[in-house]
C-alpha cells in the first residue's frame, strides 16, 4: 500500500504518523499542513484554464495530530485572475490557511529560466531524511552542497507517497511539499543543537512541474535574531519552473 499522510473519514482528514511533527510531540509537521492546505486549494474550481502563479503558506499555529477539516472560498473572481484560500481547523482552531493566486492562460512569447543543473541520472544517491520519512518512499540525488555539512545545497527529489489516502499527488501539490524542504536543506546551524521551524512558504511560478523528479537548490541566511528565510529555486528536468521563501523561527533546543 502506497504510505499517506491523512486519511479521509467524512469531511475529516486524519494525521497518520507521518504527519508528526519532528520539533513538537502530538503536532502536525508544517509538510502535512502545508500539502493538505494545497490539497484542498486544488478542490476549487477555476472559471477558465489558469495557472497558479503564487501559493502562499502560513502556518498560524501548533496543530494537535488530529482530526483535521478544511473550508475554502473565493477571495476574488475576474476574467483573468482568481484568488483562493483555504483554511484548515483542528479543534475549532485555524492552525493553518493558504491562497492561490491564479492566472489565466494565453499564448505569449516565452523567455524561461535557464538552470545550469545534471540531470538526477547524473546525480549521486544521497539520504536526505531518516529513511522511514515519507513512509520510505522519498528518493533524493544530490547536485551541490553537502547534507551533513552546513550550506547551501541543490537535491533532486522524487515522491512516492500519496498525501490522502489513495490520491496520486498532483504538479502543485508536489511543489508545495518541495518547498517545505529549503530551511533543512539550505541550513548552516547544526540541527543537535537549533531548531528552525518554518512558518510560512511562498512560491512564484510561471508553470506547473512536468516531471516526476523536482529540483530543489537552497540557502539560508539570518542575521542572529532568531528569525531565518530561506531561498529556493525549484526545478524539474525542462528547467526552472518556481522561486520561492520560507520564514524560519531560529531556537536553541
């Protein structure tokens, strides 16, 4: 059986232990929150054909491993652009919201961002996460950088999981979760000794990933005051497809 993070009963969704949180006990990770927030994005129709050009993710609070449900709207709806948001509650509390912005698509010249990465069959294997992350399905080749060592790092990146229960992940979604990865990736503090939990991700993108392996290619920087960011250039095997940011909340263990 392909491994899950939440499983459906009604209109709930409910945390597996892949959902936990690696910073907290009994808390959601901002991976889980984050996919599903995106998840439930994508269940809102569109007026025409559009791509989304920015999804923005705020983690609001600490959410308990448990039942979880969604409600989404229409922030704005016009014949080129349309907004949504979603809201995630747990407990009756927001813990998470996420909105879309999404453009309509039209023929235009094109000018894509060049990346200057191997391809993952030229990459080496490398273990990114422990191995039972994702349900052991996580396959990741590293670029550049090193992932024991602190600094800027680029991975090749494959899922094999689904994010509720038997639904194959979508483009987006895929890239949701990638974005989560910058502030581990990306990191120069030692993880023994600092926790960076993010609290938001933003991506920009001029179109959806069209290939099973993603690119990640990350850095981060703070200036000692216990708040981080990280940046990431996403990719899949035709280019570049997205940049995006993570806010980072900087503590000792």
């Amino acid at each position: 059986m392909t491994p899950y993070f939440y499983a459906r009963d009604g209109e709930f969704f409910i945390p597996t232990r892949l959902a936990a949180s690696p910073w907290e006990r009994g808390k959601q990770n901002g991976v889980a929150l984050g996919g599903l927030a995106t998840y439930l994005i994508e269940t809102i129709p569109a007026p025409a054909e559009m791509t989304t050009v920015r999804l923005t993710i705020d983690i609001l609070a600490a959410a308990p491993r448990a039942a979880t449900s969604g409600r989404c709207r229409i922030l704005r709806e016009g014949r080129r652009i349309q907004m949504v948001e979603t809201e995630l509650i747990v407990e009756d509390r927001v813990v998470a919201r996420a909105t879309a912005l999404r453009v309509r698509q039209q023929d235009t010249l094109p000018f894509p961002e060049i990346g200057p990465y191997p391809s993952p069959e030229d990459s080496p294997e490398a273990q990114f996460m422990d191995e039972r992350a994702f349900g052991g399905t996580l396959e990741t080749r590293l670029v550049s950088g090193a992932l024991r060592e602190p600094g800027p790092a680029a991975l090749w990146v494959r899922f094999g999981h689904h994010h509720v229960q038997d639904e194959p992940l979508s483009p987006l979604l895929r890239a949701a979760i990638l974005g989560d990865f910058g502030g581990g990736l990306g990191s120069v503090l030692d993880r023994a000794a600092w926790t960076y939990a993010n609290l938001d991700i933003t991506l920009h993108l001029t179109r959806a990933p069209v290939s099973d392996w993603l690119l990640i290619d990350a850095s981060t920087a703070s200036e000692g005051n216990g708040v981080g960011r990280s940046d990431m250039i996403l990719a899949d095997t035709r280019g570049p497809f997205a940049r995006g940011h993570q806010t980072l909340f900087v503590a000792p263990r």
